[in-house]
C-alpha cells in the first residue's frame, strides 16, 4: 500500500501566512519562509503554497516568495493562485515548483488542464475545488456545488460531475476543500472525499476542518484520502508532523519514516 501523505498548507496574503474560518484569513500564522523549513525539517511529505487572494484581485502570483520558499525547502511543493494561463504555469514550474494548482481559471477555460498535462504531464497538474454543499432533503445523498475565487463565488457546477471532468482532462491529482468545514477545525468532510474516491482514480489531498491527528486518520482511512492537509494544527504548533505521522503508524496507516536528530520538530 502506497504510503499516506502529510502536507501542511501556507495560505499567503501580502506577503504572510495568515488562517480563518471559511475563508476569512483574519489571522495572522506567521512567516511562510520560516514555516516552510521548518516543515521541511520537520518530514512534511510535500507543502502547499496558495497566493489566495491573486484569483480575486485579478493579479500574477507573488513570485519572489514562491522563488523564496521554493530555496528553503527540499520537499515537493505545490503553488497555486492566481494561474490564469499557460505561462502562468510555466513560470511557477521554472520558479522553483514542481506541481501548480489550478481552481477558478478551470472553470473559466477548462483546456487550460489538458494544456498543462500534455505539455508537463500529469504529475504537475493538480486540480483544486473549493466544495460548498447543497441543501438536500430528508434521505437524499449529500451534494455539493463548486465555488471559485477564494470561495467567493459560486457556478452552479456540481462537484462530482466537475472532478470527473478534471482528471478527464489530464488532471493528476485533486485538493479536494470543503468551504463548510474550512477553518473550523470540526474535522474533514468525510463525505465528499470518500465520494470523489469512488468516482476517479488520481490521488486525492483532502482539505478543509482538520483540528487532531485523529481528523487525519479519519479522512484518510474512512475518508479514503490519498494524503491530508493541513494547517492551524501545525503552524500554531498544536501538533507536529512527527506527532501526526507516530499516531497514523500507531494505527496501522503506512507513512514515510521521520528520522528525528532530537531538534524542536520532535515534541
């Protein structure tokens, strides 16, 4: 079995991490950089580095801290934000990254993906959803309607539908974040992750609610979860990756060994 993986998120506005409930990112959670190698340091599988404001000011991603970031750490990372186009994501590609992540511009030109996987594979093309769901009645299975622009704005599309399409079109990995659960540490929607898993066959990172490392074992167990993200646990040292990744072994789920050398990410 493929082990699961553990990866923290740094959600970037002018320049800072910040976190909130459902989008709010009214917190301050300090300096990506610095976070960025601590996680490295710590045996993060990968990070996650989303510019999350660009889509909705309509502006480039903030290079100079992905080119940054990308200097401080030696485990596969993630950008997304604001990637409109093609270059877009050649330029995050040649910046330091080794996998972009698409959200609102796939709606707005879903060939963008197929661009993207044809000309860098597959591997470095990860679909993005930002999940909300729909009202349903007494007995009706759970659903959920696609949102874009920092949750801001919703499409009508239907999220099952709309992932089945994404990795249709050359997507090879999905980040799957429920708005309902983003921020309230209340635990992954385990629904939509288990129900997205049983629709296609890439790897699935879920996102959204995580506040214990049992919320990770459960997302990525019941959940049927490839890898969990997260980040108020970590940046505000609630756990550490080496404490997640101990629990998750003690119960049986496989994950990559931490070697410690006694430094503070072992607590």
């Amino acid at each position: 079995m493929l082990a699961k993986r553990i990866i923290p998120c740094l959600d970037v506005k002018e320049g800072r991490n910040v976190r909130g409930v459902r989008f709010s990112a009214d917190k301050d959670a300090g300096d990506p950089v610095e976070l960025a190698t601590r996680y490295d340091r710590e045996g993060a599988d990968e990070l996650v580095f989303y510019d999350i404001t660009a889509s909705s000011d309509g502006r480039a991603i903030v290079m100079d801290l992905v080119r940054e970031v990308s200097e401080k750490v030696f485990i596969p990372l993630t950008v997304g934000g604001g990637i409109r186009t093609y270059d877009d994501m050649r330029e995050i590609l040649k910046g330091g990254a080794d996998k972009v992540s698409i959200n609102s511009a796939a709606v707005t030109d879903p060939d963008i993906i197929r661009q993207g996987a044809e000309s860098f594979g597959s591997q470095c093309i990860v679909a993005a959803i930002d999940a909300l769901r729909r009202p349903v009645g007494n007995g009706e299975d759970p659903a959920w309607e696609i949102y874009v622009n920092g949750g801001r704005k919703a499409t009508g599309l239907d999220a099952v539908d709309w992932v089945q399409e994404l990795v249709d079109r050359g997507a090879g990995e999905l980040v799957l974040n429920s708005i309902d659960a983003d921020g309230t540490k209340d635990g992954y929607d385990l629904a939509l992750n288990h129900t997205v898993a049983a629709v296609v066959d890439v790897p699935i990172v879920a996102s959204g609610g995580c506040g214990s490392a049992e919320d990770i074992y459960q997302v990525l167990t019941e959940g049927r979860a490839s890898a969990a993200l997260a980040a108020s646990i970590f940046h505000f040292e609630e756990y550490s990756i080496p404490q997640v990744k101990r629990y998750l072994k003690d119960r049986g789920v496989p994950v990559r060994e931490y070697e410690h050398d006694g430094g503070e990410g072992d607590r």
